[in-house]
C-alpha cells in the first residue's frame, strides 16, 4: 500500500461520512495525531491497524453510511 493512495483514501472516506479528523478518530477508535498523519501520507497504518479500520469500514457500509471508493476497495483487499 502506497502512503499517496492511502492518504486519500482515508481522507475520500473522512469527507463522505461528513467527520473532522478529530471525529473521525473517535469514530475508529484512534487518536487525532495518528488521523492526521494518515491522511497527510506521513505515517500508514500498521497490518492491525489496517484490519482494524477495514472492518470498521464494512460495518459502516452494511449500515448503509459508507460507499467505498474504488481505490479503497482494491487498497484494503491488499
């Protein structure tokens, strides 16, 4: 996974749920730092990490709240 292609993904997905990056962290259970350096292409998360925030991302869209970006679904099946 590329830190370019994951930054906007992470920040298609933040957008479209309508969050801030302080939102958006408490919604995946991380900390705004780490949000903040995801979506800047400054950090990526680690293979928990990007398990952690694929299966939310399933919950919300069963929920019916998320509609993936095509990137995301090929960056995530990684």
């Amino acid at each position: 996974m590329q830190k370019p292609d994951f930054s906007i993904l992470i920040h298609d997905i933040r957008i479209q749920l309508g969050l801030s990056q302080e939102a958006m962290a408490h919604e995946f259970g991380v900390s705004f730092a780490t949000i903040n350096r995801w979506e800047n292409g400054k950090a990526l998360p680690s293979n928990l990490g990007i398990a952690h925030f694929k299966s939310h991302c399933e919950k919300l869209i069963d929920m019916g709240k998320l509609i993936m970006p095509a990137s995301g679904v090929l960056l995530l099946k990684q």
